[in-house]
C-alpha cells in the first residue's frame, strides 16, 4: 500500500521514511503541502500523513483539496498535530485521524493498520457498488428486452396486439376526456396467401416487414400502426376533425401497398382492404370500434378488395372508396 508523508522538518521526513518501510509500505516524502499535492496527483497514495503547519500549503486547506479532487478510490488522512485544540478544525476539513507530536512510534504503527483496514473496506465497498451498478444495468437490459418483447411483433417490430389494445384503450379515454376524434383502420393484406404459397414463407415474412414500413411512412408519430396477426393491421389516427383524415391515411396506406415489392429479385404484387371506424360516431368503446372497423374490412373484401368501406350505423350500406 502507498503512503505519502509530508513534513517541513527533514528528521520527521526521515524518521517516518523509516518506520513505513521497514514496516513493508511503499513510502514517498514531500517537504510541503504543494510538493506533496504535486505527489499526491501523480501517485494517488491511499494514506498521506501530513504535518498541520507547513509554510506554503498548511494541512486543513490540503485536506481540502483532497477532499474536492473528486478521486475515484478514497485517500485516507492522517493529520500530525501538537495542538488538540486543532481536531475539530482539522476534522471538518476532512482528515480521518490525529497523531500528537512528537508521536509515538507503536501509536503511528497501529493508526496507520487501522487506515489500511478501513482504506480496504472503502475499496471493497466500491468495488461492490460497481458490480451492483452493472447488475442494475443489465437488470435494466433484460426489462427493455422482455417490454419489447412483449409489446412488440419479433417479425415486423411494430407494436404488437397487446401494445395496440392499451394504445386504443388509451385513445378512447383521452378522446372522451377532450371530446375530440380519433380514426381506427383495420388492413387486411389482399393476395398475401398467394404470395406464401408460390415463394415461401421467407418471401411473405419479408414482405410483411416491408408492408409494415410503408404503412408506417403513411401515419404521423403521433398515430400507431400495429401488426395483429399474420397479414392483418391495426392503425389509430390520433386527432381527426373529420371523416377526411381516416380516410386520406387509409388512401395512402392502399396506394403505398400496391407498387410492387421487390424482395431478393422476385417481384410480388398485393392490396390492402381497409376498415374504418371513427370514435365516437361509430362507437365508444374498443369493442365496439374494432368489430365496426372489422366488419367494414370484410365489406371492403367482399366489394373487390384494395379498397375502404367506412361501417355505417343503421344502414345496409357503408361509405366507401375504392383506389384503382
């Protein structure tokens, strides 16, 4: 263990040099408080014994300085004084220790096996800290991975089923709450099965991802787009003033799907049906909007698919739109 020893009197520098290596310390002497914090930047020693009056750096202001340095392992102080009256003072400047000149050569060796126990104990505690900080880092790691996993498709890394609902459920309460609008699009892919069935899954799996990524680029950061299931999507658009807005996203989400997806040199061409229903003319609650919104999809199918149908209270018939 390295120990620095600061004193103005040469004897002292001499008879502490000494006793600490012969007591087996790695010893270094500085004949001022500047000298010694010169040593003290350079060596970071664990234990400095220094002298209270030195002409130049007296020991309370050096106290002070080490204790400002920000070191990142503790440096324990042991304060050489003739006066008591200089403990408190010396203690609120950061010394751990006093030793009364002239000292006593068994005191200094004993105070000094006590310095080390406790300089031990400090490193011990950090190093503790350290790895507990790095067991809370991958304890943070491990949440973020099981969140994502849970809240968002592996395949496509949209929001998944569990993270839309909250999301939706979210929307009608702030909706009610602000007495504003929100849209709901439910997209059934059109010819995927095709898609599967003549290149592979690995094709349709590709396909998704790129599907998800241009339903995506359609919504504002604001909205959720969100993967369901196989080949079906469920998109909010947050902040509507009228029917216009829903049908404007589902407009773009028909056309961004029908320009021809160019997967690993094979060209595939599919549709999207879509289903809208708008909170809260067409419902006030999730179920209510995801069966309007899900019926209108299947009207959009039925109709000649890569088009929107709007579910319509009351009415045999829907509003709809179709993107030739």
């Amino acid at each position: 263990m390295k120990i620095l020893y600061i004193d103005d009197k040469a004897e002292i520098r001499t008879l502490l040099g000494r006793y600490l290596k012969s007591w087996g310390y790695d010893a270094l002497g500085a004949p001022n408080g500047e000298s010694g914090w010169n040593l003290i930047q350079e060596h970071r020693p664990s234990i400095v014994i220094t002298d209270w009056i030195m002409p130049d750096l007296e020991g309370p202001a050096l106290c002070r300085r080490i204790r400002g340095a920000g070191f990142p392992e503790y440096t324990y102080i042991i304060m050489l004084t003739a006066r008591r009256d200089d403990v408190v003072v010396g203690m609120e400047a950061g010394a751990d220790d006093f030793i009364g000149k002239p000292f006593n050569k068994e005191e200094l060796k004993v105070r000094i096996k006590a310095a080390e126990r406790i300089v031990t104990l400090e490193r011990e505690l950090a190093l503790t800290n350290l790895g507990l900080q790095e067991k809370n880092r991958r304890l943070e790691e491990s949440e973020e991975q099981l969140r994502q996993m849970a809240h968002f498709d592996k395949l496509t890394g949209l929001p998944n089923r569990l993270l839309f609902f909250e999301r939706l459920e979210r929307a009608v309460v702030e909706s009610k709450r602000s007495e504003s609008n929100f849209g709901l699009l439910f997209v059934d892919l059109d010819a995927f099965k095709a898609v599967n069935d003549n290149h592979g899954h690995k094709t349709g799996d590709e396909l998704l991802v790129m599907a998800g990524q241009r339903m995506d680029g359609c919504v504002r950061a604001s909205d959720t787009v969100a993967r369901m299931g196989g080949d079906e999507f469920c998109i909010i658009v947050r902040g509507v003033k009228s029917f216009d807005g829903p049908v404007t996203v589902a407009e773009k989400i028909i056309s961004a799907l029908s320009r021809p997806f160019d997967i690993s040199g094979i060209t595939c061409r599919i549709g999207a049906s879509v289903g809208i229903s708008v909170y809260p003319h067409d419902g006030d609650s999730v179920e209510l909007l995801m069966t309007h919104a899900d019926n209108a999809m299947y009207e959009a199918k039925r109709g000649g698919k890569n088009s929107w149908r709007r579910w319509k209270p009351d009415s045999p018939d829907t509003d709809e739109g179709v993107l030739l």
